[in-house]
C-alpha cells in the first residue's frame, strides 16, 4: 500500500463536494495506487519523471509524484487539485527535487520547449522582470548577489528577481508567487533585514539529512521529507482522520499541520526544566503549547499534563482546539490522571479544593493562622465590596490615597497572601517588593487592622477570593495532601496574566524535573495585575527562553500599527529583562489600519454602523466581525446605538460569540481572541486610558496600570486578521500617538 504524503500549495479553493471527492481519491490512493478509476497517468515530456495526474472527477485533476525506495516502498506527493489542463501542465512543468545547496525538498519548475529538458532551470513566469536601474533594496542594505545563491539555495533567477527589488514590498510580492514555503519565509526574513545566518538558523537550513553517498534520487527526496524546513510543507497522512482534517482544514486547520521549524522544535524538543516561550500577540504560542501537550501525552501515555491558561473561557477554547488538533488524546476531568488535563488556573486551585476535602480547610492555617470553615468564592465585585466595607469601618486613619480597595487588593495579594503572612508581628517586617509606596510601622499596623477587618467579614460571610483560594490550594499540595504532585508536566498559556499565587500553585502542581513547566507568555500583553517575576516563585528559567517572531494571524500593516500603541512603554519581562519589540514579521499584507476620528458621540456610532454594514454587505461572515470596547458599559451603549441604526450584533459577556451575528466585546474579554474585521471603538481621550482606573490606583501604581492600558489597546488591535479600524470621539487618545502613519 503505498503512503501519501501531503504537500500545501497554493491549489484554488475546492468547495465541500470536490473536496468530498479529493478524500476519496486519495482514500483510494493509499488502498491501491493501481485502481483503474484512479487514472494514475505518468507525463509525458515532464520535467521530472516522477510526476503523474490522478482523476479526482471528469473536471479535476490532482498532481502527484511518486518515489520508490526499498525501505519506504511507493510514497506519493500529493500536490494539490487542478482543472484537468492546469494540472497537466503543472505536472509537466514542475520537478520536485532537493535544494542542492540547503538540502530541503521543494518544487521546482522548470520550463522548456515542449515541456523542457529535465532540470534546466529557468525562472517562474511569475518573477517581475529585473529593473537594474533604481537601487537594490538588498543591495543597499549590505548583502550581496551571490549570498542569495550559495547561502540561501535561491534558484539564479529568484536570486536575480530578489537582487533587483527596490523596496521591502516589491520582495514581498516576489515571495507571495513562489510555491515553497521556506522561500516564501527566506524572503520574508530578506525584507525585514534578518542577517543570512539568522534566516538559515530559523529555517534550520543548516539542517542536513544523514543521506549514504550511494543513495538513489528517490531515496534523497524521501529523506529530504524529514528535513525540519520541508515540515512547513509537507506532512504524511496517517489515517482517515488526519487526511480529513488536512482536506477541510483550509488555512484556518495549517496549525494542526504545518508547523515552522522554531515552532516544532519548541513543542517537541525535551528541556532539563522550565522552559518560557514567549513572542508577540499572534505568533503561533498557543499552537506551539497544543502541540507540545499532544507530543508529551504521545511520548508518555501514563504521564499526567495539564494545560492551564488564565481563565476557564480560554481553557474552554483550548479544550476545543486540542480535540480538533487531536481527537485521540485522552482528556481527564481530575488532577492526578493519566492524559492531559485542560483547566483555567482558577479552576484548578478549586480542583485541589474538591479533591482534597477536609485536608484543603485544614492546610488553611497556613494562610489564615486557623484552620477554616468550608467556604465559596466571591461572586462579581464582593472582594472589592469586602474592602471598601473594612476600609469604611477600621481604616479611617490610613492617609486618603491607602483607603482605596485597589491598594489593599494588591497589598493582600502580593504581600499578605504571597508569604503566607498571619499574624501584625509578620507584617511588620515583611518584604513589600515592587508595591511602590513605603509604609512605616505606624501605618502597616493601620493596614493591618484593615486587612484583620476584611478577614472577620469574609469569614463571617463564608466566602474567599480566588487569591485566597489558589493559596490554600498552594499549602494543601506543599503539605503533602495528595499524594506527592499531582502533575508530570504543565503548561501554561497567558502567563503574563498570572498572579504570584498562580505561580505558586503551578510550582506546587508540578514536581521540578525534565519538561516540568512550559510558559507561553508575552509581557506586552498584561492586562491584569503587577509583573510578575518569575524566579520569585521558584521558577527558574535560567537561559531556557526563546521568542517567536513570525506572525501567523494578521497583516504587516496591521502588526505595525499594533507595535506602534507600544511605543512609549517601558516593558520588562518576567526574568527582568527588557522585553524586545523589534524582528516581528508577517507575511501577510492587507489594507492600512484606518483612523477614524469623530466629532462627537453620535457621528462614531454612525461611523461603527456604516463600517459593520460595508463588511457584511462585502460578504465577510459576520461572525467575522467584532467590535471592541473599553468598558461593559461603552460596549452596551455601542450594541444599542448599532441596533437603533438597524445593525443587529450580539454581545459577549464571556467566552464565545453566538449565532451569525457581529460580536461586540470589551477588550479584556477579546484576549485570546480573533476576527477577520475588527473595530476599535471609542479610543478617545477620556476614555482610553480609562481615568476611574487611573483614579483608582495608588499614586505609586499609575505608572502601572497606564501600561496595562497601552497594553489593553495593543491586545485588542492584534486581535484582527484582515482589517483593522479605530474610531474616537472628540479627540483621540493620547495611546493613539505612536509612530505610526
Ligand atoms: N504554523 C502555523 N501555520 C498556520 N497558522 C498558524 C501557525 N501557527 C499559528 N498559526 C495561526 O496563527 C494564529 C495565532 O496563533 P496563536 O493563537 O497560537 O498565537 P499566540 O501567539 O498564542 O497569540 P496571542 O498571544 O495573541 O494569544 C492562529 O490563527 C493560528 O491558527
């Protein structure tokens, strides 16, 4: 029976019936490449002898090649489904070869007359004529001709093509017409001015396959198959499912698939402890962190993984794109089973609750002095009432910028809970880093009496926060409770969001070890909360840390505006490090984001309808479509404002969008998220930064959360695929003043 290895390319799209036709054709191909109604039908006159058609139906045909090796036997390449005279022509006039300079498999064409010797190369139809006399872009920018050539394994006339561009566009445009995805990426890293060893280092095409000298051209080609570049492209179909998946999957299911060589080492590669991959907003972390669960739980089907993100929507999102990634991975629903548990991080702190029972209320002595009586979790915004109502009643004497519920939320957290403090006497001298204001003993004793009020309340009231949760669950593992860590291996999504009591549960759930903690985080993305520095909490990632910089989501032009709401920031990440902005890319190209600026109100409510009204009537699915808002309120009063103009959208609390609607959404829920169409609604002054949360914070602490602002607007601008639009009202604010035009 022969193997089918599958290979994207740029075929036209094939509605539900011809694909439906494509999985049988190929279905059959792998049962019995003999099978007359196939029609496997060598070329005559072809570039490569290899290439054949195959009869998907009387209109389509597909394009195969096949190789022939003892080891392997027959392997056929599934090239992508054509009308009958475009795929004889393509299998006639393109080779699959390997790139005799970096070793990877590609397609090659090569044209001649009457089909064209075999192997002389010439260039693609498709190239742009050379235009020697304006200046060369690479040429410029120090590189040199040959380099392209002997460095890259650029064909000459590619080479010639790319040396003559004079722009970063006109290399893109090249790369958008060449048919192997290492080419397409070599180019893109050319026009972003990667040095040559950076993009032979990315696209490992150092990488040379271990090949015996006396090894046939098929034998080649087929080990060329395993080259980590070649896996952008090419992937062999292992059963029904996976061929499904590959047929239907479009370039909405390349994730499940196509993996870049940064990102399969990534999931794939085994590291001695915590590992953190962190990358800009849509550069495939997430995928990477699916992959590498289902590679962990393959590799170990008794090994126990937990995947945690955030909040329990999220999770909720990764549950569903593990089962598409994989729909055999035994997923458990309890800590301490084989297979791969998905849960919000919250979610698991109450795991360790419900699992540990009376053990969980006792190991609360740790975090109270006492044990505790059983308890729920606030509902809403009870903590904040909780504090305003023990600030009202025994914090009269703090001076006025410490009697604000932020500042005793924060100081609870990362100070109280995160050293399991319990008594005045701790407090006193307990280490407050990065809260900014300094207190002396008069006032922490002041403070003290608060947080002593807030505790009799909640207690007396039989509720606690999620801090308080997370650290009861931290003490009931530490104390042993479960039978030793209830995890192999955890990954985490979102980990800039995390607090330090987060850290310390996950440091808890899982024993320190090989492949421990994988953390997928960007710090230009918190939202919520104080940075975090992760060696803190005993996670030390000591130069275990890489960062993707390929975009896979949205546009270069949309990426520039989203990098440019950045600037002014100071970012650091959770090793303290700087954290870089500069070497995103993306490969895609569309419209300039548009800002659209309003006189007042009324006039950004129509321009949202008419924009929504002009995406829908263009044809864009309106699920596609979202408009994001600051608050729940601005996200409320668009939705009726939409409505009264006869644009219907739905709104979204949490989680997912319903039905075949637009969605409107405030910012903080789209985290995660994305949409072919987005619309940043009323990023004016007044509005973004929000000044009740400026108000809110501590003197200390506004430097902070103006960055959690900054960071909001570039969370909720990364969020679009396609288009990107920004209204305001009035003026616009000040976040809007980037560098970019
Ligand atoms: N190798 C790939 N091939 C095709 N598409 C990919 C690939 N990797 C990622 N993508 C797509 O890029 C988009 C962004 O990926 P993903 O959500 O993993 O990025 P992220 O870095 O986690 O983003 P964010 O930080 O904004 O949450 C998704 O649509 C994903 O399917």
């Amino acid at each position: 029976m022969p193997n089918v290895q599958f290979a994207k390319v740029r075929e036209p799209r094939h509605d539900a019936a011809v694909k439906a036709k494509i999985f049988t054709f190929v279905q059959k191909l792998t049962e019995d490449d003999t099978t007359a109604a196939l029609h496997i039908e060598p070329m005559q006159q072809a570039a490569d002898s290899r290439a054949r058609t195959g009869r998907v139906d009387q209109f389509w045909r597909a394009v195969l090649y096949r190789i022939d090796t003892p080891t392997a036997g027959t392997t056929y390449v599934y090239a992508g489904t054509w009308p009958h005279d475009q795929a004889i022509e393509r299998a006639r006039t393109r080779a699959l070869r390997i790139n005799p300079v970096t070793g990877v498999i590609e397609f090659y064409e090569a044209i001649g007359e009457g089909g064209g010797a075999q192997g002389v190369p010439t260039a693609s139809p498709s190239l742009p004529a050379p235009a020697p006399k304006k200046e060369s872009y690479l040429g410029t920018n120090g590189y040199l001709r040959p380099e392209l050539e002997a460095l890259l394994g650029f064909d000459p006339a590619v080479a010639d093509a790319l040396y003559a561009a004079t722009s970063d566009d006109e290399l893109l445009a090249i790369s958008e017409n060449r048919e192997n995805e290492w080419e397409r990426l070599a180019i893109l890293g050319l026009a972003v001015l990667d040095t040559i060893d950076k993009i032979r280092a990315d696209l490992r095409l150092d990488h040379q396959e271990d090949v015996p000298d006396d090894a046939s051209d098929d034998e080649r080609l087929q080990k060329g198959l395993e080259h980590p570049a070649a896996k952008m492209q090419f992937t062999f179909i292992d059963n029904d499912e996976e061929l499904r998946r590959v047929i239907e999957g479009e370039d909405f299911g390349a994730w499940r698939v196509f993996l870049h060589p940064e990102q399969r080492e990534y999931a794939t590669k085994s590291r001695n402890g915590a590992f953190r991959l962190t990358g800009g907003a849509g550069t495939g972390k997430t995928v990477v962190l699916l992959h590498r669960a289902r590679h962990l739980h393959r590799a170990n089907v008794t090994g126990r993984v937990i995947l945690t993100t955030f909040n329990r929507s999220l999770a909720e999102a990764l549950k569903r794109d593990l089962e598409r990634l994989d729909g055999s991975i035994v997923r458990v629903e309890k800590l301490g089973e084989a297979g791969v548990l998905v849960r919000g991080v919250d979610q698991l702190a109450a795991a360790v609750r419900d699992q540990a029972g009376a053990a969980f209320w006792a190991s609360a002595e740790a975090v109270y002095g006492s044990p505790i009586e059983p308890r729920n979790p606030f509902d809403g915004n009870q903590e904040t009432s909780f504090w305003q109502s023990a600030i009202d009643s025994a914090g009269q004497s703090l001076p006025p910028q410490l009697q604000s519920p932020a500042f005793f939320e924060g100081e609870y957290l990362h100070v109280v809970l995160s050293q399991s403090i319990t008594t005045r006497e701790q407090y006193f001298t307990a280490r407050r880093p990065g809260r900014g204001v300094a207190l002396d003993r008069r006032k922490r004793a002041d403070v003290w009496t608060v947080i002593e009020a807030y505790r009799q309340a909640t207690s007396l009231a039989g509720k606690m926060s999620f801090a308080e949760l997370a650290a009861v669950a931290t003490a009931t593992l530490n104390a042993g409770a479960m039978d030793g860590a209830p995890a192999d291996h955890l990954l985490v999504d979102e980990g800039q969001d995390l607090s330090p009591l987060h850290w310390g549960l996950l440091r808890a759930l899982v024993a320190e070890g090989p492949d421990d903690l994988f953390i997928a985080e960007d710090s230009h993305q918190r939202i919520y909360g104080q940075r975090v520095v992760l060696s803190r909490h005993g996670i030390a990632i000591r130069g275990r840390s890489r960062r993707l910089t390929l975009n896979y989501r949205t546009t270069q032009q949309n990426l520039g505006f989203a990098m440019s709401v950045l600037e002014g920031g100071e970012y650091l990440d959770v090793e303290e490090g700087q954290e870089e902005v500069n070497g995103y890319r993306s490969s895609r190209r569309g419209p300039a984001p548009l800002l659209v600026g309003n006189p007042n109100a009324t006039a950004q409510y129509e321009t949202v309808a008419a924009t929504v009204r002009g995406w829908i009537e263009e044809g864009v699915p309106p699920q596609n479509i979202a408009i994001l808002a600051r608050t729940n309120s601005r996200r409320d009063a668009v939705k009726t404002a939409l409505a009264e103009r006869g644009v219907t959208v739905s709104a979204v609390i949490s989680g997912e969008g319903q039905g075949a609607s637009p969605v409107v959404m405030t910012m903080h829920n789209a985290k995660g998220q994305e949409f072919s169409r987005v619309v940043l609604f009323d990023v004016s002054e007044g509005q973004m930064p929000a000044p009740w949360a400026l108000d809110q914070a501590a003197p200390e602490e506004r430097d902070d959360v103006l960055l959690r602002e900054r960071s909001l607007l570039y969370v909720a601008a990364s969020r679009a695929r396609d288009e990107l639009v920004i209204t305001w009202g009035g003026e616009p604010s000040v976040l809007l003043s980037g560098s970019w035009s």
